[in-house]
C-alpha cells in the first residue's frame, strides 16, 4: 500500500467526527504544532516530557500554561539527534499535532492517531495523538526493552506518521516508521524493535494457546563478536487490547497508511 496517509481511511475512524468536534473547539495559534490537550493531567505531561527530555537530549523540553511543547534554549549534550531532527519538522511544519489522554479506552492501544480536522486560523491540517497512558504501566519485561518502548517512544511513531507520512508494515517486519524509530534507538545505544506484531507467548493446555499474555522482542548485536541478544517486553492483551480477530498476533500501534 501506498505509505502517504489516507485521509479518507483516517475520516472512517469510529472516533473521528469525536476528533473533529474537540479539536475544532480548540484555538491554534501559529508556531504552536505540537500541542497537548487539557485532559492530560499535570502528571501525565511531565511523564512524557520526561520520556522525550531522555531521548532528545533537550533537558529543557517542557509543555507550557497552554500546551504547546517548548524545548528551551539548553545546548542537548546527549540524546538522539534523529529524534531532535523529528520534532524539529513537527515544530515548523505546515501540520498541526494534538496529545491527548485516550487511558484505559479499549480502542486505542499504546497509542494512536487521527485525522482531525482544518485548523481555521492557520489552514492546517490537524492530527490528534490519542495516547492511553495507562496501558504502558502494563508492561513489564527486560530492563533493556523497557528503555526503548515507553510513552515517549510511542508518541514520536506516532508524530513520525505524521509528518513523515510513514506507514506501518502487513508483514512481520518493523517497518518503513518504526524503521526510523529504530534509527533513534541505535543512536542512544538501545535494542531496537525487530517486528511491528505482537506475538502469544507459547503457553499450551492439550495444544490450545491459553495465554492471554504477549511478548515484543527487542534486539542489540553485539559488534565485536556479531551475536544478537534478544530482550522482551510482556503485558497482558486481555488488559492492553489489540487482539486480533484470528486470536494469533496482533498491532502494537495504529497503522494509517
């Protein structure tokens, strides 16, 4: 499939007309791409400034008294630059991205993200981030993964369709966005996603699959000696969501292309 966005498959979204009526009540001002939605509480926004100060290396980054994300005038002295390089586009592109606090409902899973509306002040396009907070703290699993899948990790995929018009693969592979996601990993020296699904982890009873847990494998190779170490992420999918129909694999994150 084509990976440019389909507005018209983003519009049939059960939620978009939801999308659309919040968003259209919320003024925009220019300059402000990147903002965060009233819903999100006080606590929420400083775990995902605290997750996005650790991978951008902006030790600054902080959402103001309206919502719009700043990062400051501190020189990062660490963190990806491939992650800067992102919300620097978001920050001066000609989309408009909303955060918003979508916890504990069952048709978002980590994250998400829809075609919202035309912002009517600056002509743009505007895309809400729906972001359930309450389904990371379900995941448990090898410290090492855990470093490279959290809330922060999950938003800057979703900001990545968005501005680079990334897709999310059919096949078991990672794919064009968590390619690029995967680049930011690399660069903080973590181990990097190697498939986009989700898989059962293999619990039998009289060979039926009972387990309603998952797993999501994460990989580092180890340079001098070529070998790759594989580190898991579980949680519980009767918890979290995303089962798929066949009660095999399912999505770990939106795919719109």
């Amino acid at each position: 499939m084509h990976p440019r966005i389909n507005r018209n498959r983003f519009l049939c979204r059960s939620l978009s007309l939801c999308a659309v009526l919040m968003a259209s009540c919320l003024p925009i001002l220019a300059g402000d791409n990147l903002v965060v939605r009233q819903n999100v509480s006080q606590s929420n926004r400083e775990e995902l400034a605290r997750r996005l100060r650790t991978i951008t290396g902006w030790a600054d980054l902080a959402f103001d008294s309206d919502g719009a994300m700043r990062i400051g005038h501190a020189e990062p002295q660490v963190g990806s630059q491939s992650a800067r390089n992102l919300l620097n586009k978001a920050f001066t592109g000609k989309r408009v991205i909303l955060l918003e606090d979508a916890s504990s409902r069952k048709d978002v899973v980590f994250c998400r993200v829809v075609l919202a509306s035309m912002d009517q002040v600056t002509s743009s396009e505007v895309f809400v981030v729906l972001i359930d907070f309450a389904d990371f703290r379900q995941v448990t699993g090898d410290k090492q993964a855990l470093a490279a899948f959290d809330v922060g990790w999950a938003v800057l995929h979703e900001i990545d369709h968005v501005v680079e018009d990334s897709y999310d693969p059919q096949e078991d592979v990672a794919g064009d966005c968590e390619g690029h996601i995967n680049r930011m990993r690399r660069e903080l020296g973590l181990p990097v996603r190697n498939s986009y699904f989700f898989s059962f982890i293999p619990v039998k009873n009289e060979g039926t699959v009972i387990s309603r847990f998952v797993r999501l494998g994460f990989d580092r190779q180890d340079a001098a000696s070529a070998k790759r170490k594989r580190y898991w992420l579980i949680w519980d999918a009767a918890v979290v969501g995303g089962l798929a129909s066949d009660d095999r694999v399912a999505r770990v994150s939106c795919d719109i292309s």
